[in-house]
C-alpha cells in the first residue's frame, strides 16, 4: 500500500471528518485528504491550476514508481490499446460489453437515481451522490483542487444512454489521489461483510506503460482507524473488486472507493454497482435516501 493511500486509511473520511478541526494532522505529520465541496469555482477543479513541470514529476513520483503502479503495468501486460485512441475495448466480458455495463443482481448502489446527483449547476466536476461523497489527497504534488468527480453519461450506461443510468467517474491528468466515501453503514457487530464493486480504467495506453490504478477499502469500524484495502489493475473494460472484511465493535463500517495516478496522464476511473453482503445476505441499499 503506498503512503497516500495510508494516509487516508487513518482518517475517516466524510461524515466524521466534517467533525475535524482543520488542524488535525496525521501522526506522520501530514493533514489527512480534504473533502471535496462544491461549487469548486476558484480555483475550478477544470482547467487544471499549478501544472506540474513533467521533470519534477518524474524526479519526484515515479523513481521508482509507486508499488502500485509497478503492479498496474505489470498485469497489463505491455498490452496496446484495441485501436489508437480507442481506450475502452469493444469486448464482451462477463461483466460488460464495451461501455455497457450488465446488471448486477442486488445492488444497494447503482449512481443511478439523477435526482441524487447534488454537484450545484456551477460546478458539475464536483458531486456527490446519495451520501457518497468525494475526497482526495492535497499534499505535496497530489492536488486534491485538480481532481474531478463527475456523474458519467456514458460509460456503464452504454447503450442504455438516457435518463437515470449513470456511474461514478474520478479524474484528472495531473497527478491526483482521491475517491467517494459511503455514509455509515450500519451492520452487526462481527459480521463478515463482502463488499463488490464494478470499476473500469480508460486504457490510455501511456507509451506502453500503465500508471493508475483503482482501490477499494472497507473500515470495520467507520470511526476507527483502519481500512482494508484491494486494487484493481483491469484495463480497458468493465471489472469487480472484493473485498471481505470482519466487522468491528461499532457496527459501522464505511466503503471508499479511489482512484489513483502519480503521473501527467488522462486518468479516468469508473465505477458502479456497489454490492454490500453481510452474512451472505445482500443489502437493499448503502446510501441515504
């Protein structure tokens, strides 16, 4: 797990870090990642502001690359894109065909309901959705302010473009960390909660190397401390991340879902269809009303 992503599994984030003073820090010194509120008009959250010389980058970032990073290209393979330019492949997979995204059984979040969309009319690169709210890292040459979080129109919906199919998209092209946080999810204390979560990464084919990566954690206790965390590293189409965790004393547990790239790259990162087991029994829904 890399530094930024520690970093952000020692806060909790959204509901209870609202609680925060501004002025608490990590024990490593660092403040944890902000929340994103919108309307984010000054700076905007696009066009990007303060970006970064491709040197300082390089010499800052990527010698040697994050572990994760190192895993992302790795399982890529030195795969090209299907088609120049082309960086979500026409395949049919078992999750997808394309940018369409099949149905998923029971879901407790789809990002479907447009009405729970809430980024202001002046700020569309800032939402959140039904209690799942955006955060990101804001520390060193991770600018949480160039991070976008976006309802997406197209990829997942596919072919079933138009009113109320949509997923979840975080982006940037500098380099950026940062995700939605669920609300506090209420489940029995010493649970075993599975957590699955559709995810796809544009193949944006970067002269042959792959850099981000996508990541789900899951806090066993909302308000505590430590999240559990797995990667995803698929490019190109549709795919699930697992997670099983045992749930703490609290009977909360918080969901985050992120996204990551620690270069100058188009970096867009899906996701949709949240599915939350607890004991083997699904959850209806995982987010406010």
């Amino acid at each position: 797990m890399s530094n930024v992503w520690v970093r952000i599994s020692c806060v909790v984030v959204l509901a209870a870090l609202w609680l925060m003073p501004a002025t608490v820090a990590l024990a490593d010194g660092h403040l944890p990642p902000k929340p994103q509120e919108g309307p984010r008009l000054s700076p905007p959250a696009i066009p990007h502001t303060s970006v970064l010389n491709n040197d300082t980058i390089y010499n800052n970032l990527l010698v040697p690359p994050p572990v994760e990073s190192q895993e992302a290209d790795a399982a890529d393979g030195g795969r090209t894109q299907q088609a120049p330019g082309r960086g979500i492949r026409q395949t049919i997979t078992p999750h997808s065909v394309g940018t369409t995204l099949f149905a998923s059984g029971t879901v407790c979040n789809d990002f479907n309901r447009a009405d729970d969309w809430a980024s202001p009319p002046s700020d569309v690169f800032t939402n959140w959705y039904a209690g799942w709210g955006p955060f990101a890292v804001d520390h060193g040459l991770y600018q949480a302010k160039n991070t976008v979080f976006a309802m997406e129109r197209v990829v997942g919906p596919g072919k079933n473009y138009g009113a109320n199919q949509f997923s979840a998209k975080i982006s940037s092209n500098q380099p950026y960390a940062g995700g939605f946080g669920s609300p506090l999810i209420k489940v029995a204390p010493g649970a075993q909660v599975t957590v699955r979560v559709k995810y796809l990464i544009w193949d944006h084919d970067h002269h042959g190397l792959d850099y981000d990566w996508a990541s789900m954690g899951v806090k066993p206790d909302a308000t505590g401390p430590e999240a559990r965390y797995v990667n995803g590293y698929v490019r190109g189409v549709w795919a699930e991340m697992s997670n099983t965790i045992t749930a703490g004393p609290t009977g909360q547990i918080m969901v985050l879902i992120q996204g990551s790239s620690p270069i100058a790259t188009n970096s867009n990162i899906y996701f949709d269809d949240v599915q939350i087991a607890v004991n083997g029994n699904y959850l209806a829904k995982c987010m406010y009303e």
